[in-house]
C-alpha cells in the first residue's frame, strides 16, 4: 500500500466516524418521579422537547422507576451508540461513571452531581443563591414570622436548599422562624404528594404561612395543602405558579431545561457551574403570582441579587462551606 493509498483510506475512515457521530441519536434517562413532576425531571423533558422541534430530529428516552434500573437505562443507551447521554439527577453519578469509561468514545452528561471524566459533562447548580432570593421573599410576604421548608430526600443537596432558604429568611427578617422537615430518605421521598401535603400542614399548625417545597413531584400535595389552608407556597426547579394562582408566591427556578438543551446541542465535557450570575437559578414572576409581590419586596429582591452576583452578600454552600448543618 503506498502512502498515498494509506492517507485516503484515513481520511475516509475518519469522515464515517464523523458521519456516524453527526447520525447518534441522543438519550436522556430521567430519575426517579417521572418525566411529568412538573418540577426537576420535567424541566429536563422540556429541554430535550425543545431540542427535538428545533432540529427534527428524534432522542432515546427511559424512566426510573426503581434505582437498579439507572444502570441498566444507561448501558442500553451506550449499546445503541446514543451520543450524548445525559442522566438527570445526582443518583445516576455513579453509574455514568462507570459506563463512560467502558465507553470512551461516547459523550455522557450528568445533571446536579460532578463526574470527573474526558467523556462527560457535569452541570451543577448554586441552588443556595436562587433559595437565599426565594427565602427572602418568604420572610416579607409572611404576616407570622414563621415560614416552612418541605424537602424531598434528604440528601445534602437538598440540605443546600433549605440551608439558603433560611439564610435568605433571616436576611429579610432576623427573628423569623423557620420551620423545616425532609420527606424520607429513599427515592420515593420525590413522589409523595401525599406526605408532602401532611407535613406543609404541620408546618402551617405551628403559625407558618409560606412553605418552600424542594421535593419534585411531592411539591405538589405542599401547594395543594397551602391552597386548602389560604397560605402560601413557593415552587421549585420549573415555574410552578400556574399549578395553584394566588397561592403560589413564586417558584425557585433551576435552568435545568437550559443545562439539558445546551448538553445535546452543544455539547463540551467538563464542569459548569451555574448560578445567578450566569442566569442559573432565580425566582419566577409571572401574572400568576404578580399580585402577592409588591414594587418594595421585588426592589429588595433585585438589591440583593445584585450583591450576591458581587460577592457584597456571600450565601453559604451546605455542601461547600460546613454551614447550616443540621
């Protein structure tokens, strides 16, 4: 063969990798509670969704029911060739890990939890800042001083939440109270509309009058409850304002369907972090909730995000900055 022969026959090796690249379809494996809890998995739904109508192209899809099935989901994708693969939720770290390295040579993204490999993407919230903002609010919406915190699993990341809650509730209000209980310790613990509703109502017995659900799909029993009780409720991840207006004081929104979108589209392995700063998390305003938030709390609000995006304000990381433990 002569080095000519040689050079072609690479160059065209090369362009069917190309060719079989460009063709991979891209997959997405959403965690436990459903691609429809109207919260986390949702959102990460309307980011693939989002891509699909623009492209026209299509992408592989599963749903975790149980937590032995996050592998499996997974390997089936890599086994297809899916490229990228993107896991939704801190669980499927783990096992991302462990199929990116048998599979060097496909892309995988990971939501809300950092693997650190070649071949992946990690994408992670300050979900303590988007909280901070939400908790102030919280402080000056409530006529008792006692606002609530329904969390889903307790786990640190949902501690980061609730830690930066209560510092944004004490910002507003030094003597506020605040009241928090975590669902359960299992993946279930997403999906409980039930338990939620029963612990918002706790919450409301001892005088609070806003609960911040951070708990998925069992949120939604937490606004039902708050609807039921004439209080308030503060939504998570999606804008969830709609679910219940003139109960919904706003929702702490997370750009997870931006993270997934951008993760298929454009996809660059590493670590993003994203915060307020970079249009990560924040608070939604919408007509739905435009009534329960005056001009006063809405100047406050955008004074103290400023001064977080400038370092003035510095929100502690439960899971960074030992604080708030509990």
């Amino acid at each position: 063969m002569t080095l000519k022969t040689a050079f072609r026959l690479s160059v065209l090796a090369c362009a069917a990798l190309t060719s079989t690249a460009l063709l991979a379809e891209p997959a997405v494996v959403f965690d436990m509670g459903g691609k429809f809890d109207k919260s986390f998995n949702e959102a990460a739904y309307n980011g693939m969704e989002k891509w699909k109508k623009e492209t026209g192209k299509t992408y592989l899809e599963f749903e975790v029911t149980n937590e032995s099935q996050r592998e499996q989901a997974l390997r089936r994708m890599a086994e297809k060739g899916a490229s990228p693969i993107v896991g939704i939720g801190f669980g499927q770290a783990s096992a991302i890990e462990k199929l990116a390295k048998e599979f060097p040579k496909l892309q995988f993204a990971i939501i809300d939890m950092v693997v650190s490999l070649p071949n992946v993407q990690s994408v992670v919230f300050k979900e303590q800042e988007g909280s901070f903002l939400v908790g102030a609010m919280a402080a000056m919406a409530s006529k008792t001083g006692k606002v609530g915190f329904v969390g889903g699993m307790d786990i640190p990341l949902i501690r980061k939440f609730q830690c930066g809650y209560e510092q944004g509730a004490k910002f507003a209000n030094p003597k506020a109270e605040v009241f928090a209980n975590m669902t359960g310790t299992t993946g279930a613990a997403w999906n409980d509309p039930a338990r939620g509703g029963e612990l918002a109502k706790a919450q409301f017995a001892k005088g609070a009058d806003v609960v911040f659900a951070a708990a998925g799909g069992t949120g939604i029993g937490v606004y039902q409850a708050a609807k039921d009780s004439k209080k308030l409720a503060i939504g998570v991840d999606s804008n969830q304002n709609h679910l219940q207006p003139g109960t919904m004081l706003t929702s702490m929104v997370k750009g997870v369907d931006v993270a997934v979108y951008n993760a298929v589209k454009s996809y660059k392995p590493g670590l993003l972090v994203l915060g307020l700063k970079e249009d990560g998390v924040g608070y939604a305003m919408d007509t739905h909730n435009a009534s329960l938030v005056t001009a006063d709390m809405k100047k406050k609000l955008d004074a103290a995000k400023a001064d977080i995006i400038s370092g003035k304000i510095k929100v502690a990381d439960y899971m960074a900055d030992n604080a708030c433990k509990y």
